[in-house]
C-alpha cells in the first residue's frame, strides 16, 4: 500500500544492552540482505537469523534479526527488526547505513499509523499503544491495554448496531415504500430507542469524563495559615521529606510540588506559602502564588491547627474554600484531637483519616476508571458530537418532522460513533444497510 520502506530505533536512542531498529515495508528484507550480504527474500516470517551487518566491507556490528513477513506483521507490512548491540553510537551508525540502504526515516507514531491504514487494528486500538507506552500507573496501563484490544469498538458495538437497524429499517421504507416485508417504523415506536440511546450516551460520557480526570491525576492544594503543619503534611503524604518543616511560621514561601498515587488515584499535590496578613515582601509573593495554585486545584485541603481555636486567617481561608472540593482537616492530633472530623497529626505521619476521606469523595470516578470506558478527549468530543445529534432527532421527533428528516440527525450520532474508531466511511454505513435487507435489486 506504501511504496517507501521506513526504519527508526525502536528502543529509544541512550545507551542500553541492545537496541532494537525497525524497518518496515516493501524494501525491508532486500535493505536487510544488503547490509548483510545475504538474500532473504525468501525468508518465513516469525523467523530469527544471526548474522553480520557489514559498512561496505568492514563488519559493523553482530546481530539477530526478526522477520515479520507481510500481512502478519505489526503493520502489516514487511518489517525486520535487526537486534544489534546498544551503544548510542553504535546505533545510530546501523540506522545510518539502514537508510543509506533505501529506508527513510520513520516520522513519530509512523509504523503505528501505517497498522492502522493497513486495517490491523482501529483508531482506539493506536490510541491503547501509546497510552501504555506513557502509563504511569496500574490503572493507566490496564486501561490501555484493554483499549488495545479493543475494548472501546466493544463498548459502542451494541448501540451502533441498534443504531443501524432503525436507520436501515427508516431508509428501506423510505427508498423501498413497495417492499411489503419490512415492518414500517413509527415515531412512537423510535422515540423509547431514542431516549434510551441519549441515557446510554450521557452514562458513557460521564463514566469517561470521570475516568480520564482520575487517571490524569487531581490538582490538589494544600492550604492553610502559617505554622498549622502543611508541610508536614506534604511530606507525610509523599512519605519523604521533601519541604521544609520548621516551627517558624512562614518557612514554606514557594509552591513545593509532589505527586502521590492512593489506590488507582493520583494526586498532584502542592505545598504552599501560609496564608495570614504580612508585611514581608518575599512571603506577600508566596501567598500570591498560594492563592493562583487555589485558582486552578480541582481539589483543596484546607489544614487547621486543633489544637487552637481558629484564627481570623483560618476562617478567611474556609470562606475562600467553600465552593471549592475541598477536605477540611484538623491537624496535631497529638495535642487534641477533634471528634467527627478529619483528625490527622502530620508530625506523626498519622493521615490515614485524610486518605479515607479522599478515596470517599472520589469513590465513584475511581470506579469508572477502573472500568472499560472511552479514554480520551478525542473520543469523548466525538462522543457529545454523538449525544447532540441524538437530542437534535429527539426535537425532530417531538416536533413531528418526517422519519427521513430524524434519520440525517441519526446517522450524524452513527458517524460520530463511528470516527472514535476511525471506522467510518459512508460507503461502510451503506454496505451494512444493504447487507442486511435481501430486497433482490
Ligand atoms: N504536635 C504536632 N506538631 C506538628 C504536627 N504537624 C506539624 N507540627 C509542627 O508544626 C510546626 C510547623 O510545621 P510545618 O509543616 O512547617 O507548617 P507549615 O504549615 O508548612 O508552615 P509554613 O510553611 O510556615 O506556612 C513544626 O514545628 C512541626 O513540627 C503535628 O501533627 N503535631
Ligand atoms: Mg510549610
């Protein structure tokens, strides 16, 4: 299907045991055969060979390499993988000679682009590649590999094929009005199946939202006056001391930042400077930022010293808070500790409370992300383009327009479903109707 051959390092470019250089198509045995004075044309696939890659006649370097032979191959396509030794050096010279052979560079995500040109898998499919790649997580990496396999088209299969049923049966009867066998759909009969698909989008849209804003980890400021323990807390949280801890009040005076991961959630966490009335001109600059890092934080903890009663600052700082997520929690549990509350004492590394009562308020967005859903923006746009175009039929049907009127806002949801696996063409949709009604012309 591609007329040029495309090679790059597989195994990134530092210094390792072995590297691993990539080439794939129509050209990659006969680059392989040249560089090694061997013809491989002939070559099984799934096949390993041990050889010598030769610049003109000096040995380079000894290497096994992997055949894949088209269309059983990552993508589908020819591809060698030669194995050699991993120097920095050393692989970037057999890469040189690999194009010096006929390959051209790979562009970024190239051999994964030409897969899924070449049908070995859809769009999600690409997409679970590279999330796995950059998982950082558990969580991360089983959702990935579970939209590497497919687990997205698995999702929307149900409500494309529902989908597509009422609208082959709208368009039959409308191009096919003599075709007495094929039952005649009402608007009565469409609406149920139309509220039902708006409330399974709008479920899909929302578990996905949830999900994608777990696994990317919550915003999360830790806020307070000085001297309440903030930092203290940071460094519980991390279980490392990271920020400084001192009982001078104002010792925080930058953000310090740290990331925490609690059962499948992650935290961004940021430490900030104590918020109170000064005159210091470093700390009036620390506060400023506190209060930019409250700005943008999708989650605060508001930390309060138990063992006083609260100060002005403090009960500034709650107003600010209070339409925010936020977790209130009562530190230096150790002096007093406060009943039907998040009582922690940071000193002590005691915030088991604190980590409850997060996995608490996150509890039904952790769970989405644990299950199969759509993983991206990409697929969540295209699927509120989907949602939209099913309210649009919704108003066409309520508004008593024609069936042939509501099926233009159907098959808009259809394409929408279908783009988030790449799978649409407009010939496909027409195929598929077709193939299910037998009509003999
Ligand atoms: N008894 C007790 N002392 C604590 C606890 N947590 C923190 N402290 C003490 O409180 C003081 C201030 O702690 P920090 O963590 O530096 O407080 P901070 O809120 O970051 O203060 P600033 O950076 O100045 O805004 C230190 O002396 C800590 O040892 C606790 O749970 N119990
Ligand atoms: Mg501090």
């Amino acid at each position: 299907m591609f007329q040029d051959t495309i090679a790059a390092i597989a195994t990134g470019d530092t210094m390792s045991a072995i590297s691993v250089i990539r080439i794939s198509g129509e050209d990659a045995l006969a680059i392989a055969g040249k560089l090694m004075k061997r013809d491989f044309s002939d070559v099984r696939g799934y096949t390993l060979k041990y050889g010598t890659i030769y610049d003109k006649d000096e040995p380079a370097d000894e290497v096994l390499v992997s055949f894949f032979r088209a269309p059983r191959s990552y993508t589908g396509e020819d591809i060698v993988e030669i194995n050699c030794h991993g120097g920095v050096y050393l692989t970037r010279k057999i890469l040189r000679l690999v194009y010096g052979a006929g390959a051209r560079p790979a562009r970024p995500g190239e051999f994964t682009q030409r897969a899924f040109l070449n049908g070995k898998m859809d769009l999600s499919q690409a997409e679970g590649i590279n999330d796995l790649i950059f998982a950082r997580d558990e969580v991360n990496a089983r959702s990935a590999l579970h939209s590497l396999k497919g687990s997205v088209r698995d999702i929307l299969e149900p409500l494309r094929e529902e989908l597509v049923q009422i609208i082959a049966n709208i368009e039959v009867n409308i191009d096919y009005p003599e075709y007495e066998d094929v039952h005649v759909l009402t608007e009565e009969e469409i609406m149920p199946a139309v509220r039902k698909w708006q409330n399974d989008l709008h479920s899909l849209i929302q578990q996905a939202q949830d999900a994608v804003f777990i696994r990317e980890g919550i915003d999360t400021v830790i806020l307070g006056r000085p001297n309440v323990g903030k930092s203290s807390l940071l460094n519980a949280l991390l279980e490392e001391d990271k920020a400084i801890v001192t009982d001078i009040a104002g010792t925080t005076r930058d953000i310090v930042e740290g990331t925490i991961r609690l059962d499948g959630v992650t935290l961004n966490l940021i430490d900030t400077a104590g918020i109170h009335e000064t005159d210091d001109i470093v700390e009036k600059i620390g506060i400023e930022r506190s209060l930019q890092a409250l700005e943008k934080a999708e989650l605060a903890i508001v930390v309060l010293d138990g063992s006083m009663e609260l100060t002005d600052s403090d009960k500034d700082l709650l107003e600010r808070t209070k339409d925010k997520t936020r977790i209130v929690v009562y530190n230096k549990k150790d002096l007093k500790e406060i009943p039907d509350a998040v009582s922690i004492s940071a000193a002590n590394k005691d915030v088991d409370a604190l980590r409850k009562k997060i996995l608490e308020i996150y509890d039904t967005q952790i769970i989405h992300a644990r299950q199969d859903t759509l993983n991206n923006e990409r697929q969540i746009g295209l699927a509120l383009q989907a949602e939209e175009a099913m309210q649009d039929a919704h108003n066409a049907l309520e508004e008593g327009m024609e069936l042939d009127l509501v099926t233009i806002d159907l098959q808009r949801c259809y394409d929408a479903l279908m783009e988030i696996t790449g799978e649409y063409t407009k010939e496909g949709l027409l195929d598929e109707i077709f193939s299910r009604f037998c009509l003999g012309k």
